[in-house]
C-alpha cells in the first residue's frame, strides 16, 4: 500500500509497511508530517524544497517523492540512485541493509531487495527483519 500526497510541483509517496517510526520526518518538519492530524502529511505546511530535504533523511525510505512533471518519464528520486552495498546500524535500533539485495527465507524462496531493516533487540515478530518492536522494549546499544 502506497499513499500519496501532492503539492502540484511533487507528489509525497509514502509506504506505511516500510516505515520503522523513527519520527525524524515529524521532529524535522512537523509543518508538513505530524502523526497526530488525518491525514498525517499536510504537504502544504512548506515550501518543496524544505518537503524534499526532509524526505531525504528518512532512513526507511518510507517516504519518497516525485517530480510531478517527471511522473511519465523515468522518475529519479534519492530511492532509485545506483549504490553500491551499505551496512548501517541505527543507534538503538535495527541494521539496515543497503543495496541491490537477494535474500532467501527459511523455505528458499529467493526475493530481491534495495533495502531492509534487520532485527538487533531479538523481539520482532516479523524475524529477520525489524518491526519497530525495538522501541515498544526500550531497545539500547550496549555502552
């Protein structure tokens, strides 16, 4: 599921399923992304630029945009740049997996990927991958 939200110059592309709740979009720019209103992005609460450079630091990558103009021709977005393999760990948080990725499941299904988020605090219920449970637990790096 995909949700979408336009200013006419963009188009705000959000992936529920892929959001890991970091709220960095929210303490960044609470204008336009506040979980507490319906809908929860208001794309008019600043200017483009502003939207864009918050989209760029969704570490998820849930939230992504698109040049309207750009919409019938190939869309280049920060999700799409060709990029080698990039491991990260979120401080108190997940791993995330960067790159073009194959991974196999327990029964060999083999499915490709440009990014995951990996389990580190052992309580998520979707196993390999991160749940957001990290926070529910209070989930910290070990000093």
């Amino acid at each position: 599921m995909e949700k979408k939200y336009t200013n006419g110059e963009i188009t705000v592309v959000w992936k529920p399923a892929t959001c890991i709740h970091s709220a960095i979009c929210f303490k960044g720019l609470h204008t336009v992304f506040n979980p507490n209103k319906r809908p929860w992005v208001t794309i008019e609460g600043a200017d483009t630029e502003k939207i864009i450079a918050q989209i760029n630091q969704c570490p998820s990558k849930a939230l992504s945009f698109y040049w309207n103009e750009a919409k019938n021709e190939e869309i280049i977005t920060q999700n799409n740049i060709a990029m080698e393999t990039k491991i990260e760990i979120i401080p108190n948080g997940p791993i995330m997996v960067e790159g073009k990725l194959k991974i196999k499941d327990a029964q060999g299904v083999e499915i490709e990927k440009e990014k995951v988020f990996l389990c580190r605090c052992g309580a998520s219920s979707k196993k390999p991958y991160c749940d957001g449970t990290h926070k529910k637990i209070a989930f910290k790096d070990a000093d």
